[in-house]
C-alpha cells in the first residue's frame, strides 16, 4: 500500500506546471488525475508515474481500469 504521506505529494507529470495536478486514488491500484483524466497504475506498491503510462490508460473509464494493473 502506498503511503498517504507520498500520496500527499504526488501530482500529475503532465499537469504539474501549468495545474494542480492533484491525483485520486482509485481502488488502492490507479491514481487518476483529476485535471487532465490520465490514469497512474500503482504495481507492487510503486505509483508508475510517467507521462507514457498515464497517457495509454487516458481513453479508458474508470470502471473499465484492470485490477491489478498489468505488468
């Protein structure tokens, strides 16, 4: 599980500079930006968060995001 203390600081890649970049945990696997709706996976308790990965989860829906995340 990842810690509420780096789930604190962590903000978008894509947004950060020009937005808040504020991320939501979703089923304790995804954090999703509520900015610009990129999806982050969180594999083996480390949040993956390069701009290529948030980008391939973008066009899926929340509801439709694998749990757990593939490798």
């Amino acid at each position: 599980m990842v810690s509420q203390d780096l789930l604190d600081i962590l903000r978008c890649p894509a947004c950060v500079r020009e937005k808040e970049g504020l991320l939501e945990l979703y089923k304790e696997t995804w954090l999703i930006c509520q900015d610009c709706g990129r999806k982050y996976p969180i594999r083996d308790d480390i949040p993956v968060m390069l701009i290529d990965e948030g980008d391939r989860w973008v066009a899926v829906s929340r509801e439709d995001l694998p749990v757990p995340p593939p490798k």
